[in-house]
C-alpha cells in the first residue's frame, strides 16, 4: 500500500479514541516525482489534502504544505509520521515544523526557513462529534445525521450518505445523488468508479427522481435519494477510501452526465460512515 492510499484507511480506523490528525501525506520523494519542475523541501511529509474540522485544519495545515518536524521529531517517512502520530493524546498540543510555498507563475515556489504552528489533537471522535451534526424531524420525531457540509440537491451536483436515529436506535444509512445543469439527463442509472472497482445502482423509475427548475441562477436539477443495499454500502466504503477523484456518470435514455467526486466530497462520505458506526451503526464486512 503506498504512502497516501495508507494515510487514506487510516482515516477509517474504528478506534474513535485514537488521535485523527486529518491530513492525507506522502513522502516529499514522492510529490517530486509528479512535480519535478518544483523545488521542494529537500525531505518531509507533503500534505496531499485536509480533512475539514480535522486537527490539522483548526491549526492551519493547508493542501501542499510540507511538514518536516511533529514534537521536534523530523518525518520523512509513512512510518515517521505514524509512529509520532501514534504516540500523541487527544488534547495535546502539537508542536509542528512545516513549509508553506507561495504560487509564483502558476507555479509553487517553497520558502528557504520554515514556520511553526500548533496543533490541538482531536481524537477521531471528537472530530466526528463536530463534522456531522443532527437535524430533527419533528412530525417524524427522528433525528437524521448528516457532514455539516453536505450541499443542498437543488444546489450542487453530490452524492451523500447520511442516516437517520429513532428513539434511540440508529437508521439504516441512505444514499441521495443529485445533478445540477443547464440541461436535463433524466438520470435512472448512476455509475461511479472507485479505483480498479466499478459500482452502478438505479431508480426503479424516472417518477422516483425529483426534478425542479430552480432560479438564481437558472438551472435544473434531479435528485434520487433512497436507503442504501450492502453493495451501495461497498460502494461508499471505496469512494470514502478512494485517495483519487472517482469518476461518476449521470444516465439518462439519450444522455449522459460525468464529472468527478473530488476530496472533499469523498472526506464527507467517510465522515459519515465512521459516525454511523460510532452511533452505534454497523456496516457489512
């Protein structure tokens, strides 16, 4: 397993006691290999992405810093930066050395000095406690858990995962996929690729989609939302995994719809699988 694929199920871990730290690293070895017109730090951890309301976005780690020391100790390696982060409590506050480059000519240019910051270390479940948060129903009297993120169906294409608790007891988790456009796909079959792995599911009929205009700006949209099966629920397991964007297409009976789930959407989905299982959820093996 390679640096950030590791990193990524390390996200995933169900010790929510465990310190999350929320930053997707690889070796600076490895972001010169892709990047060899940049001159990086000359060894550290390369910050890949952030998780929002993670450890590391509250203290100011952003998207392509390059972290050289955590407690004075240099990281250099995925097994550096695990040990030292495996030796950290929830709570602590977290010395780190790091480089944050600038973008001169579109291209990213790393500082000769490095800066300090500090890090509170949240454990996993504290960071779940603040990333997906509750709304009731108050008719149904259920509460329905859900990534204090996710986008409005009418206002962004997306697919969510979220599930609802009744009198205590956790829901089955569901799915909601929606698409935004100019135009309709009338979708009835969705398609996502998560790495090597390919899932599909679809809508028993098109009066199953809701479909609005919606105005300010004028555009369409069309969302599905229905509970989730054990092969949708390997599907969100490998999205939330996926340390790559993973490709979606949108079917209609003449059309198509593709673009691709990005970090932020992938971290969202994870969140809230992890919270599931937290609540008291359990998912398929």
């Amino acid at each position: 397993m390679n640096a950030i694929l590791l990193a990524a199920a390390l996200l995933a871990d169900p010790n929510f006691d465990a310190v999350s730290v929320g930053v997707l690293p690889c070796p600076v070895e490895a972001a010169k290999q892709a990047n060899p017109d940049v001159k990086f730090p000359p060894r550290g951890m390369f910050v890949v992405d952030v998780e929002a309301y993670s450890s590391a976005h509250a203290g100011g780690v952003i998207q392509s810093d390059v972290i050289t020391k955590i407690m004075n100790k240099p990281v250099s390696t995925s097994d550096d930066f695990s040990a030292v982060i495996d030796s950290l409590s929830a709570g602590q506050e977290v010395p780190v050395e790091l480089y944050r480059p600038k973008e001169v000519r579109g291209k990213l240019v790393y500082p000769a000095t490095a800066k300090r910051a500090k890090i509170k270390m949240l454990s996993r479940r504290q960071f779940l406690q603040a990333a997906v948060k509750k709304h009731r129903d108050e008719i149904e009297a259920i509460d329905f858990w859900e990534h204090v993120d996710t986008p409005s169906p009418r206002k962004a294409s997306s697919l969510v995962a979220y599930f609802g608790e009744k009198d205590g007891k956790v829901q089955p988790l569901r799915i909601r996929v929606s698409y935004i456009a100019e135009d309709w796909v009338h979708a009835t079959k969705w398609v996502v690729r998560a790495g090597e792995q390919r899932f599909e599911f679809t809508a028993p009929t098109l009066a199953d989609v809701t479909r609005e205009v919606q105005t300010d700006p004028v555009h369409i949209a069309e969302w599905y939302d229905f509970p989730a099966s054990p092969d949708d629920i390997e599907m969100l397991k490998a999205i939330g995994s996926s340390a790559k964007e993973c490709p979606m297409r949108y079917e209609g009976s003449k059309v198509a719809g593709d673009r691709n789930m990005e970090s932020a959407e992938r971290r969202r989905i994870q969140a809230v699988l992890d919270a599931y299982v937290m609540r008291g959820g359990e998912l398929p093996k």
